[in-house]
C-alpha cells in the first residue's frame, strides 16, 4: 500500500480522512517494518528516499524487537546506523515518555547519530503531520530532543558517566563501542532504574555474543 501523505488525504470527504488516518496510525504502530519502509526516509546523495531494508536489516529489526540485549559485529557501510536510527523513530513515536539513550565513542559522533534520527522526524512531520510526533516547544538541541509525548533522546560520549542521571530508560544505543567496560559502565549506571535495556553495539572487536 502506498503512503498515505496529504494530497491522498484530501481525496477523501472529511469524516472519511479520520477514519483512514486512524487505520493507517494503526497499522504503523503494530507494524514497526510497514512504517519504516512506508513513512521513513534516509539521505541518498542530495535527496531523500523511502527506507527499504536489505535482509539483514530485517533480521536486526527481529532482533531488536525479540531480545532485550543485541551485540551486532559487522562490516561499515551496511545502513545498521541508519536502520537503528530508523528503529528509534519507531519506538519513540509510538510510545510515550520513551527514553532513548545514544552512546558513541565521541561527543561529536553520538552528536552526528542524533542528528540521523531528527532528521528523519522532521522529514515525517513535513509529509505526515498526522502521523509523526511532534517536537517539544524549547527541547530540541544538538545533544537531546523530546517529542510532545514525552519520549525523548539523549547523545553522550563513552565515559564513566553515561547512563547516569536518566531514570526509566528504555533503550540504550551504544555505537562504535571501544571497549567491553565501556558497555558495563553504560548498563551499571542505568539498569538499576530500568526494566530493559536494549543495547546495539557496532563494530565490537571482541567475539562477544549477545544474551538471548
């Protein structure tokens, strides 16, 4: 089914438009690939396209949905950055007070990572308005956003620190992870206010498997 974007909307008589916008925010929220593939666009070269997963895509997005710890070793340029990026899209828009965590190895690249995220938000709200959460009024920066449903995400560097201060966490995204104690300095500061965590680790050196 194609997207549902504005100029389908008005097609449809007024009562009509409620009835097809509620369907549609329906089936997004109970079909996280439907809306990532639908509704969610990446940077190709100078424009944005709809974000077709690849395979291994899709098994990270089972992954992440079946185990509360994920550890993914790979090669670069396989779009998981992005697909996480995209996955966090879908979480925090469907879920309120969803607290997201991104840990890189640097300030500047936790920084970038979010930015990943946002952009693909304020893409959503352009063409979605009614589909996309919001940002809220005064809390939108370069290290955190939160959203009008008071989901928000938080990029810090890898330090003794991160993860600490954020009660009720949910999911916790670790990127380029340096070292293993870097990751029990992240889960030790937050699992203790947290009923789950989900950590996606990228480009781990260690053969590490993740707890199933």
């Amino acid at each position: 089914m194609p997207a549902l974007t504005k100029e389908i909307l008005l097609t449809f008589p007024i009562e009509q438009r409620r009835i097809e916008v509620a369907k549609e925010y329906a089936k997004c929220m109970l079909d996280g690939k439907y809306f990532i593939e639908t509704y969610v666009t990446v940077e190709a070269g100078p424009n944005r396209i709809p974000f077709i997963l690849y395979p291994h895509q899709v098994e990270a997005y089972e992954a992440y949905e079946k185990y509360s710890n994920n550890i993914s070793m790979k090669t670069r340029q396989m779009g998981f950055t992005s697909f996480t990026s995209a996955y966090v899209v879908k979480e925090i828009n469907f879920n309120s007070n969803y607290k997201t965590l991104l840990v890189s190895k640097t300030m500047n690249d936790a920084k970038a990572f979010l930015k990943t995220i946002n952009d693909m938000i304020v893409e959503g709200i352009k063409d979605y308005p009614w589909l996309f959460s919001k940002f809220k009024e005064g809390f939108n920066n370069r290290e955190s956003f939160t959203l009008i449903n008071e989901s928000y995400v938080k990029a810090e560097s890898t330090n003794s620190e991160a993860g600490r201060g954020i009660p009720g966490l949910k999911l916790c995204v670790i990127d380029e992870c340096i070292d293993f104690q870097s990751v029990i300095n992240v889960k030790n500061n937050s699992i203790e206010k947290t009923t789950q965590i989900g950590t996606y680790f990228n480009s781990l050196k260690n053969d590490l498997k993740g707890n199933k």
